[in-house]
C-alpha cells in the first residue's frame, strides 16, 4: 500500500488533482485500525502519504485555483503541530483501537 501510495504521486505530480490531494489528505491522519500490521507501519504510511501529497501539489503554492478552498496548509500544520482535530475535517470512527493524540 505504501508503494502504491508512491506511485500514485508520481503518476498524478504537478497536477493538483483535487480528489487525489483530499484521499491522502485523509490517509496522513488516518488513524491506525484494528489490524495490528497497519499500526506498526503508520509512520511510514503517513510520510509517504505526505510525499505523494507533496509531489502532486508540487509548486501551485496557495495559488491553484482546485485546492485553494482545502486549506492544506492549516491541516497540515495540524498534522505536525497536534492540537484541535475538530477543524480538520475527516472521519473517524470510534473504537477502543484509535489512539488519542494532541
């Protein structure tokens, strides 16, 4: 999955493709489930979410017209700083397997 994730910023770099930006968006704070492989291997799922992010989003800055309304920068700040998740807006489901951050 890691991989694929890879490759799916090389294939989509440099063309702010809006569905492609929010579904990793999503997978950098996605919380880890209830099988015990994906836990292990978060961080490196994560990064790897945040460079694929990175390579497709690759040099609009704050002026590409399809993801200005995303405000990535404030997610992504949220992501690395902590702090309230109530702004970010993506679900999360509720289970004695999520881990509570911030």
């Amino acid at each position: 999955q890691t991989a694929a994730m890879m490759g799916i910023g090389l294939l989509y770099m440099n063309s702010c493709n809006r569905f492609m930006v929010e579904t990793l968006l999503k997978q950098i704070g996605h919380s880890p489930g209830p099988e015990l492989e994906f836990a292990q291997n978060r961080e490196c799922y994560s990064l790897t979410a945040g460079l694929a992010l990175g390579m497709i989003a690759l040099g609009a800055g704050g002026g590409s017209v399809s993801l200005s309304d995303l405000n990535l920068v404030d997610h992504l700040c949220i992501y690395m700083n902590g702090g309230s998740k109530k702004s970010v807006n993506i679900q999360q489901s509720s289970g004695s397997h999520l881990v509570l951050e911030g």
